[in-house]
C-alpha cells in the first residue's frame, strides 16, 4: 500500500480549509484516510498551518510520500521549529 501525505479539502465553497492526512495514495481526495497529522488554512493570513512533525517525520520513515504542497508546509515547519523550542 503505497501512503502519501497530501492534502483533504473540507470548508465550503469558496472558504476553503484542509486537512493533513495520511492516505493510500489509490483513495479518493476526499476520501478515506489512514491518520489526521495537520491542518492548513489558506484563506487565513501568517500563521496558517498546524503540522504533527514527530508523525510527519514517522510517516516518511516509513515510505509515505507527501504531495508538493505539503513538502513545501512541512518544510516551512522544519524552519519554524527550532525558534519554538
């Protein structure tokens, strides 16, 4: 089962809002997923993202592959969490 980690579309039209999740890359976008690890919300401005870096990390150990977007929120986490620590 190949995983990737991308994103899952909730909100309403025109407002939308995503969630993070671990999916089996054959499933639905919106469709069944294996683990909830973020949100991010674009129609929000700054700090608009929430990611759970230790499973973000666990599920790349593993094999998951995450779509561009997330690549690009993962690694803009990265960057923010040392300066939370």
């Amino acid at each position: 089962m190949p995983a990737t980690i991308r994103l899952r579309r909730d909100g309403t039209k025109n407002s939308p809002y995503y969630r993070v999740v671990v999916a089996d890359s054959r499933s639905p976008r919106d469709g069944k997923f294996i683990e909830l690890i973020g949100t991010y919300d674009p129609k929000k401005t700054g700090d608009n993202f929430t990611l759970k870096l230790d499973r973000v990390e666990h599920w790349i150990h593993v094999g998951a592959q995450p779509s561009p977007t997330v690549a690009s929120l993962i690694k803009k986490a990265r960057k923010a969490a040392p300066a939370a620590a």
